[in-house]
C-alpha cells in the first residue's frame, strides 16, 4: 500500500514537473513584457525550478519519513 502512494505520489510530481516546464517552453512571445522584478531574479520565479524544488523537498521528507 505504501509502495502504491509513493509511486502515485512520484508520478504527480512529474506531470505537475512536465506542464511546468511545457508551460515555461510555450510562453516565449511573454518573455519580452517581464517586470523588473523578474528581470534582476529569474531564478526566483521560474516555475520549472519552483516545481522540481518541491519535487526535491517530497523527496526528502519521503527519505526522513521511512528512516524515522
């Protein structure tokens, strides 16, 4: 059961990882029109990194979770 919920739990993080990223790739023409705000950080608001830097952390407490 808990195999089950893990691999169900790592197959969503791909596919809100995946449409990030597709999402990301599709919005070239928006690129022109960014804040300033975005401009000096890119980093920071950058949805590819945002969801793999959960995908990261879900990783983690996964690992702590079944170590504990």
């Amino acid at each position: 059961m808990v195999t089950i919920l893990t691999i169900s739990v790592i197959v969503l993080i791909c596919l809100f990882g995946l449409a990030g990223t597709l999402q990301a790739a599709n919005k070239k023409s928006e690129r022109d029109e960014v804040s300033d705000e975005v401009q000096n950080h890119p980093v920071l608001f950058n949805p590819v990194i945002i969801i793999y830097s959960l995908a990261g952390i879900a990783g983690v407490g996964i690992i702590l979770y079944y170590m504990m």
